[in-house]
C-alpha cells in the first residue's frame, strides 16, 4: 500500500476486540486498516475457556453491571453465529456440608449480617438467590432457566462422588473462540477493511492530522488508531507510541487441560473450590473433557504462557474433589495456556481482579483509543462503545450475522443433515464438523466434489487439501498450527507425522 493512502481508522491488535473493532468501523463505511503481528486470535484469543458467559461467579463480587451486559449480549451472539456457538447447559453441584475460603463481598456481607452462618458455608439459598438473578438480570428468548437436578437418578449424576446428591442446571452457550475472531476479520475484510496478518507494528506517531504507522511491510497513515494490543497494550503505549498512560494491565495467565471424555452426557460441570476458586468441566470435540481455567499472575506479555506442573495437578485434584474416577496427569492428552489482560483495579488476587474493561480515549491531537481488557462476551458491545467514544458511525452489528451463520440457531440438525444428503460420500461426524467450523460456507469448502477423492490428499480426521486451501485463501491460515489448533482442534487428532504433513503442505503452497 502506498505511503501516501490514509485511512480512518488503523488498529493495532488482531484479537477479539481488534478484528471487532474492525468490523463495526468498516460497517459504518469507515476505511480501516488492521495489522496484527502474529496470526489472528492467536494469543490470548484462542486461548479461553471458549464461552459466552455471563459470569456467574462475578456476582460474588457485585459485578452486576458487566454480568448484565454480558448475560444481554449471549443471545445476541447466538443468533448471529449458530455455527460456532450454542447453548450449553450447566450443571452446579451442590453438598450441605460444603466450605470455602474465600473473602469475596458477598462472604464478608454474610459474614456481618448473618453471623449465625458457619465461615465458608454457601447455604443452598444463597446459591438459588444468585441463579435466580443469574436467569433474570439480561433476559432470555431461546436459554431455558435454572432447574434442580436430583442426582440421586438424574444421568449427571453418575460420574460424581455419591455426596453431591442435588445440583443446579442453568444455561450459558459455547463459542469457538479463534473461529470467532477470524471471522470478523473476514467480514470486516468484505466490507473494505485491509487486514494485514504476521505484520508487527514497530512505531507509531502523531504527524501533523495524522497517525504514521511504521510496520514491517511499509508505513500507513490513518485519521485515528486503536491499541487494541491485549496483553502488549500498555507496551505498544510506551514503547511502539512512546506515551505515557495513567492505565494499568495486570497480565493473569489461565491454564487449561484436555483429558479424554469423562463422562457421556453433554452439559459442562461447574466445580466450586474450597479455596473459593471455580473450574469448568465441559465437553470438547466430541471425545474429550476440557478442565479451567486457572488464575496466576503472570510476569510479562512477552513471556511465553504455558501450564505449569502446579497448574496441571491442581486441576486433576480440583476435578477429582467431584468426580468419581479421580482425574490425574496421565490423563492430559493437551494443554493451552493465554494471558488475559485484565485492567489493574488494585485487587489483591488475579482471582478478585475485574474482567470488566476501559476505554482511555487520547484526544490531544489526532486520537488514539487504547482497550484495557475485557471478555470475549462483550466484545461486539465493547466495539460499539470504542467507536461511540471515538464519534465514529452509528452502530449496526446487532442481529448481523458473520459468514456462514445465516440460518436459525435450532437449524443446526437441519443443515448438517442437508449436507450429508447432497454429499453422500460424508458421514454424520464429518458433516456436523463442517457445519459446526463453517456454517452455511461447508458447500463453498466442498464445492463440486462427488466423492472423498475428489477433495485432494486427505491428512488425517477428515481433513483434506480442500479444506486446508480454503483455510489459507479465506482464513489467513500461514502454517500447520494456524489450522490444526485455531481455525480447527484436529491437532488433537492427528499423529505428529501427520500434524508435520499438513505444516509441510501449508507452507508448500504458499511458497
């Protein structure tokens, strides 16, 4: 691009925020440009616990604002992506001799008000009380409400240890996170938007009116920028910028493992621990469990995050305090670790540190918005409300469907089954993974093929030549990892031959 191109808006930062940010501005006509230094999602991004949450757990600490906003915006999600998102129901176990060591404000509320209430108990009506404003404080059209489970005789019951004899079911849905950024990126892409991945911004200055952006492949100009750097954000200020910020980042690593499946049913577990900390058990690609998250405080953006030992063992120990058939190291087929930037509000544990975020505008001279953490739940109403700051456009996005998602969240059945019926040649599994990564898009990743064959070499678990080469002509896909373990989780399936097979081929084709 010519040095001497300007757009409206230029982003630093190719995560959620960023490729939203993205995809709102180009939406409301805007010119926008985005560099992202690795590929899309590829850091903190890809590396959730993969839900649209309200966050059930943050109204222990009267976060009832954020939890609002979020529990509003799941069925907004849903609908626009019913290929990578769904319902998921919940379910809470819950034991009358159960304690916790926590000093949240509802425990030290209770504590005063009601200091006839052992220390760390969590009476069962405290419990209700919070699902109950759970269920309620956003509204729901398609999640059905709470409901007691007896798991006495009810089938989630049966891989837990014989004293949780009642539980909660509530709903929350599920996303594929990497999926979801790269199709903003998409869309923002189809509505004007240049998106530059492996492209690191190394300056960025005001000129006059102008922001000039330096990077690797050439200088831009843009009439505003955004920082939306996650957990580099306060980096790219006072290093790429060399600016001064009054804002914080507290870098908080969550870890997560996969173990094989370990239990039959398809609702995820919510575990509370003694320590006052929660874990998710939820099912995963169809054979296998994934347990998280962790919180610890991490020591640098640039750091490498990844599992430690410690981590590992505490969520084997965490998951065997409630099933039956302990969980242990053995069982770990893979683990993920990512570094969520949390604003640094002061709290005294990564635990306590609010997930809610802040949008510092700088407007002496052309503007700069930095983003200061946030949740992958909010990210659509976090974008609307940069570019409401910034003055930027009316917002759109609501209702809006991304690429593949054009069709009814209970027509997921309908159009897998579709699929199989016009391609006879692919089984139930290999047609509910199509739909599931690309929506109403399967028929353009397949195209004209009449049988297997017709899809080019096939690497492994169903994937084949066809779907690589959509990857890297649609998806911004550069390498083996950037298919297998973000715009897919067949890594999970394919040997290390095959894994090494597929990053040969990539990399052939882009050559």
């Amino acid at each position: 691009m010519s040095d001497d191109q300007v757009f409206d808006l230029f982003i630093i930062g190719g995560g959620i925020n960023g490729t939203g940010i993205a995809r709102d501005a180009a939406g409301r006509g805007l010119k926008v440009g985005l560099a992202e230094a690795g590929d899309l999602g590829g850091a903190t991004s890809s590396a959730s616990t993969k839900l649209f949450h309200g966050g059930l757990r943050y109204l222990e600490f009267f976060e009832f604002g954020l939890v609002k906003s979020a529990l509003k915006e799941r069925e907004v999600l849903l609908k626009a992506m019913p290929h990578i998102s769904w319902p998921m129901r919940f379910v809470l176990p819950y034991a009358p001799d159960m304690r916790f060591d926590s000093d949240t404000p509802t425990s030290r509320l209770l504590r005063m008000t009601m200091p006839w209430i052992e220390k760390g108990r969590r009476p069962a009506w405290l419990v209700r009380l919070g699902l109950f404003l759970y269920d309620n404080l956003g509204g729901r059209e398609i999640l059905p409400g709470t409901k007691t489970l007896d798991l006495t005789t009810a089938p989630e019951g049966k891989s837990l240890k014989s004293r949780f004899r009642m539980a909660y079911e509530y709903s929350d849905a599920w996303v594929e996170d990497s999926r979801l950024v790269m199709l903003n990126a998409r869309d923002a892409e189809a509505r004007g938007a240049t998106i530059l991945t492996r492209c690191r911004v190394t300056e960025a200055a005001r000129d006059g009116d102008l922001w000039r952006i330096d990077t690797e492949r050439g200088t831009y100009r843009a009439k505003a920028l955004v920082n939306a750097g996650g957990p580099w954000v306060a980096d790219i200020l006072t290093g790429v910028m060399r600016q001064n910020t009054q804002h914080n980042i507290r870098l908080v690593r969550g870890s997560h493992i996969v173990t094989k499946r370990l239990y039959d049913h398809d609702k995820a577990y919510f575990f509370q621990g003694t320590d006052g900390r929660i874990i998710f058990a939820i099912p995963y690609e169809q054979d296998f469990t994934l347990i998280g998250t962790t919180d610890a405080d991490h020591s640098g953006a640039d750091v490498k995050p990844e599992i430690t030992d410690k981590e590992r063992d505490y969520l084997c120990a965490f998951a065997s305090e409630y099933f039956e058939q302990d969980v242990t190291p053995d069982d770990v087929v893979w683990t993920y670790s990512g570094v969520r930037p949390l604003y640094d509000d002061g709290a005294s544990s990564a635990t306590a540190a609010t997930r809610d975020y802040v949008l510092a505008l700088d407007d002496n001279g052309p503007p700069v918005l930095s983003v200061f953490g946030g949740k992958i739940t909010t990210y659509r109403k976090l974008a609307e409300q940069a570019l409401a700051k910034m003055g930027l456009g009316e917002a759109w996005t609501a209702g809006v469907p991304l690429p593949g998602g054009d069709f009814a969240v209970a027509d997921v059945g309908k159009l897998t089954g579709k699929l199989a019926a016009e391609y006879p040649f692919l089984d139930a599994a290999w047609a509910g993974r199509l739909i599931r990564a690309y929506g109403t898009e399967a028929w353009d990743v397949l195209g004209a093929a009449k049988a297997s064959d017709d899809l080019g070499h096939a690497f492994g678990a169903t994937l084949t030549e066809a779907e690589l080469r959509w990857m890297m002509t649609r998806e911004y896909a550069c390498e083996g990892a950037d298919a297998l373990w973000r715009r897919t989780k067949l890594g999970l399936r394919l040997t290390e031959d095959e894994r090494t097979a597929v990053d040969t081929w990539i990399k052939e084709q882009a050559a």
